[in-house]
C-alpha cells in the first residue's frame, strides 16, 4: 500500500484501539453507531459514505476526509463522481475547502494506484489485460464490497 | 402553502433578487454556479440536493437546511431516507446539530402537509383516492421535477 | 414558568418527542447516549454539565446553551461560577462568542427568577423568609437534583 | 431609527451593561480589549470595521454582522464597497453564508433609510437639497465619526 | 522528554515569544487575559483547564488540546476523568473529533511517560516504590502545582 | 525561496494543476472566481488580500493564511499592519487562532527573509545600501504588484 494511506491505516487502527481498550462503555457505543449510520438501509451505503465524505470536508477534517474517500472508493465511486462532490463541497463551504481537496485529490491517486495494483496483481493469476482488466477490478471491488455488507 | 415555509419562500426570493439587482458581476456567477452543481451528471440531482442537505446541516444553517429539505422532497426523497440521512448528520455534527433537526423535523412536516394539499386538489379533478392517490401524487411531483430538470 | 423558558421547554419535548417517533433505531441510540455521558462518574455530573455548557457556546448554539444553563442552575450553579465559565468561552471562542453570552444572561435570568417563584411558593406552606430562604431553595433544588441522579 | 436597529441597539445595550455589572474584572477587560483592537493605528479604524466585518460573516453570526454593518457604514463605507466585501465572504465562506448576506443586505437598507432621514432632518433645518444634500449628509457623519475617534 | 511534547513546547515557547516582541499592546493584553481566566476563582483552576480542553476539541485545535492536557494532567487529572471529558466532547462535538481523540490519547501517553519518568527519578533519591510511588509522584505533582497558582 | 515557502508553492502548484484538470466546467469556474474577487474594484486589491486573510485565520486554514500573507506582502502590507490585523482575528476568532498566529508569524518571517534576499540580489547589480535599499525594495515589489495588476 502507498506511503500516506499505509501511515493513515497504522495510525488510525493502533489508535483506535487504545481508545476502545482505555475507553468506558459510552465511548464504545459511540464508536459502534459510527459504523452502523453508514451500513445499507433506504439509502445505500455507498450514497451514505458520500454524505460522509462531504460532512468530513464541509468541517475541513483530512482525516476524516482520507477515510471516506477509501470507503466510497471500494463502493466503486468514479472520479468523475468524486469530482462532482467536490464541486458540492466547494461550493457549499467555500475556498477555505481548497487545501482539503488538494490533499483529498493526492489521496484519491494513492487509492487509485493502489486499485491499480491489486487489480494487476489479479490479472497476472488470471488472463484479462487492459481497460477489461480495469473494469474487472473495479467489479471485483464492489462485489468484495457487497459481500463484506451482507456479512455483518 | 404553510406558514413557516411561505415565510421562507417570499423573504429569500425578495432578498436574492435584491442581492442580484444590486450585486456585481462576480456576485451573479457565484449564484449561477451555485444552482449549477445540484444539476443532473455523473451523480443524480437528487443524490445532490442530500449532500448538500448533510453539508447545512453540519455546517448547522437553518435556511439552507430548509432549502435542500425543499428541493429533496421535490426529489422524492422520503421520510426513511431523510431520517437515515439524519443519523449522518447527527454522528458526524453530534448533538450540538440537535436543535437544528428538530427544526427539519417541523419544517419537514409543513413539507408534507403541503404536498398531501397540492395531491387533494389534484384528486379532486381526477378520481384516484387514499394511498393510490399519494403515490400518484409523488409520482406527478416527481415527474414535474424531471421535467424541470430538462428545461434547464 | 417564564415565556422563553416555557417556549422552549414546549418545542424541545414536543418535537424531540417526534423525532424518536419517527426516527430509526440508531436516532433512538444517540439520544440515549447524549443523556448517559452527562450523568456522574468519575467528573460529577455537574462539571459535566459545566463543560456542556462551554462546548455549546464555543460551538454557538443558543438552544444548546440554553438546555445546559438550566441544568447547571439545577445542578446549583452560582453566577459567580457562570461568569467565569464564560471568561473561558470568550477568551477561547472569541467576540464571536458575545451575543450569544448576552443571550445567555437574558436566559439565566430567567431561570434566577423562576427558581425564587418556586422558593416563594415553598416559603408559602412553610415559615423560612429572606436570604435564608433562598438558601433552603437552592439546598432543597440540589437535593431534587441528586435523587434524580440516583434513581436513574 | 428603524424597527430592527432599534431592537438590535436596545437589547444589544441592555445585556452588555447587565454582562458588565454582573461580570468579573476579566470580561470587562476582554470588553475593552474588543473595542480598542477596531481604532485607528497603521490600519485605518475603517479598514479594521470591514476586517471585523468578513470575520464575523464567515463565522456566521448575524448581530455582529449588523454591528460592523452600522459601524463600516458610519465610517462612510459604500454600497459598492460592501458588495466587494460581499464577494470575499461568499468565495471563502461558502454558499452557506447567503443566508447572512441576504440579512446583511436587508439591514443595510435599513441603515441607508436611517441615514437619509438624518439627512434629510438636517437639510430642513439647512437649505442643501437633492443628491447634493444626500453627499453633505455622508461627510458630516464621517466627520462626526473622525470626531468621535479623536476624542476617544 | 518525550519527543513530540518537547518539539510542541520549543515551538511554542519560541514563536509566542516572538508574538510578543513583535506584537502591539492589545496582543499582550489578550495574552495575558488568557492566562487570567483559568487561574482560580469561584471554580477551581483544574476545572477551568478541563472547560478548556473540551473547548479546544470541539473547535477541534490539537495544539490547543495538547496545551490543556497537559495543563489537566499538571492539576492531577487522572485517565478515568480524561475518558469522561472524551465523551462529552464525542456527543457535543461528533465523529469529526476522533482523530483529535486519536492525536490526544497519544500525547496523553506521553505525558504519562513523562511523568513515570521524573516520579522515577525522584524515587532513585528516595526509597518509595511501586504503587505508592506513583501515587507519591501525582501528589508531588499535585502540590507543585498548588504552589505554583499561589505565589501568582 | 525558503524551505516551508517553497513546498508550500510546489504542493499547491502541482495540486492545483491536477485539480483543474481533472474537475469540471464547475470547478475551474470556482477558481476562475476565487482570483477575480479579490482583483481592484472601490476596494483596492491590497484591503482585499487582508480581508481575506481575515477570514482564512477565524476560520483557521493555515494553508489560507499562508497564501494570503503572500499576497499581502507582496501589496506591500507592513509588519506593524500585519499584526494590526492579528488583533482584529485574535479578539473576534479567540485564543483558539493563537497556535495559527504563531505559525502565521514563523511564514512571515521567510516570506521577509525571501524579500530581503531578493533585494540584496538587486542592489548588487545596482548600488543602494541599507535602509534605503531596503525601502527601494519595497517600493520595486509594490509597483510590480500594480503593475500586475493592471495587465490583468
């Protein structure tokens, strides 16, 4: 996995635990109706993950940001998807968003490259090449995804 | 139309077109962009009008919450999917965005009121009743927001 | 009950109650955890209060700073220490933070008369008067205000 | 004066003088620290009142809106000018600050009617008329506001 | 010391220096006004530090948050209460906090190590060990603090 | 350039560029809009720049205020007005824009030891010594500013 993403995941997962492991049971409920709010329901949870990743930007948090572009990636988010969020995001809360999306777009090419990545690493098990490929991945992404959603 | 909502509707359209009449040019294309980006693309209009309705809400300005209540009612969007929408806005914004929901909950219900009135005074004319009627008359509403949206 | 007070009392239970109505399980849970991270623990709940109080202003929520001025008046709450609590707010929130201290003011205000109304009231059926009866009233509030507490 | 400035000056009085009797030596230094930031120095005191101005329409708060409003305009600042301060607002806050503009449009209305019935009070007493009166009144309010700062 | 506390108070120690050299007489005024405000008054210091450490969180500031645990934890604040605090600012402030959270539960660590660090090195001086010896650290630390608000 | 100055404008350069190419008609139109707003109008581009490094610093976007004290500088705004303008965000925004004034003032420093620099370069090639050359420096810089400006 890329540099910053890798740091983001180590970070985040270490820290998360420590604040589980040392935290009362109030700190707990909340961190479970966290992952709950974004799960499948009347709206998908890819349409709830971009609500997230809007939320997060509107309030300039990168952190928050980095994590929900990751999940609105795996539910197969297109750039072109993305970059009309972002022109919600920007014109909702301003340029003060700019320096958000800058780093939001460097994160995105990490996400990508690293989709990239996997998807070829497949491909060499298997015999697909090129844009097919390409298209193989993301279709393999999101069914890991739906699967992942149906098994919680 | 409701009380709370025509208050809205009559003072925002008096005081934009002020803000248009007196603004500069730089002032007009900020609106123009500003209805621009809620348009139909990559993403539908109405998955727009919900980030924008999560962006207010955590930002917490009551009449822009007011307004993508408005625009995403137009879009079918209901109850369940605003109440989801809801446990977004209050995980990510916490409890301080409370007082704002509360406000969309009464706002929401002029929303309704309104359209079960417009719905009646078309059953009227017609003949269709009880739930056929009200899904009738979301589809015409529906409908007449698609229509819209392709004038454009 | 003063008219402020009273309106706000009204509104909040009439539409919070709405709210847990329609609103999902999820809803059901945030509103249940807002009210147990206040109770007493290893901070009293008092000074929890206290810094539900600051949170609420900082953040600029005058129903929020409303709802927590109450129950730190319940929680025996002296001006003297509200005025301090607002040297902190304003030295860390800004002038930004001004109207909405005066706002503050107004409201406790209120809540100081309301609290001699239900003294008086008591005085009434017993025989204590003056400086030591308003003391009995603060003494008889905290001690409602603790049973509550422990019956939770 | 108009209906809303007067109710913005009388409530705005009251509170602050009820904030400084009952608040402690801190607040009121923090009080006069707020009215000193805004005079004259290497920046002009009008140039600092349009600082506050943004300041304050960014962080959205409609009463300090209107205060730097009254203050800009006493300062002799134009409508052109206002709306150029406008356009910085907008592009940095966001779309979430219309709301406030148009607010802030409708209560420079109320400031530009003020000034002309000043105005015009003093021309019966004079003989200046028409759009040559309507000049005179502008420079004597800024002469009374260079006054009033000298003598500070 | 620990790394990132040490890097935290170079920085800050060298830059508000130079704020101040630099800076005109309201800037040191509202620095000093700063200090004031948390000192000890109707509520005790350590209070005033925890309003504001939540404060700092729900403005989401980490170097405001890294300032005022460590002044939490020189006033004796122990991890239980700190956990308390943590879910005030959860539900107050939202998910959009918890990578403040994260960031805090780190620096906490170090301040802990830190403080395993010098109660050891006193205890090499004396003869105190295990449990009573930290407990012996805290209330060492606990008096030098009491001191310290003292002879100001 | 110095160190922080220079990754700074390769960040925001190299971002920019991918922004742009990526996004839409809507995006490039913000950015269109975000550089007009600030060009001369009834207020000089100067009072622009440090409006809107009012509102980057209450709003606390530390990549904002380093492109606006650029800029700033660059309009040949002085130290003595830069930390006017410190006061004017210290007093509305709170103490929780300190930890931004100190990094504002550690930019400002490198964007003066930049400017010194380049005017060493020139008096080499020329003959003008210390604080004349200093002056003359200044005054090179602002007229290449309006110069700039005008060929907009």
């Amino acid at each position: 996995m890329a540099g910053k993403l890798a740091a983001f995941h180590a970070f985040r997962s270490t820290m998360n635990e420590k604040l589980l492991r040392k935290g009362n049971l109030q700190l707990k409920r909340f961190f479970n109706l966290d992952s709950q709010v974004y799960s499948d329901g009347a709206l998908s949870s890819r349409t709830k993950e971009l609500l997230g990743l809007v939320a997060s930007a509107v309030l300039r948090c990168d952190d928050c940001i980095t994590y929900h572009l990751i999940r609105c990636a795996e539910a197969g988010v297109t750039d072109e998807e993305f970059f009309e969020t972002f022109n919600v995001i920007l014109i909702v809360g301003g340029s003060i968003t700019i320096p958000h999306l800058r780093r939001a777009v460097e994160t995105l090419e990490e996400i990508r490259t690293q989709e990239e990545h996997t998807s070829n690493q497949n491909q060499r098990s298997g015999e697909k090449t090129g844009k097919q490929g390409k298209k193989a991945g993301r279709k393999a992404r999101v069914q890991a995804w739906e699967k992942r959603r149906k098994e919680k």
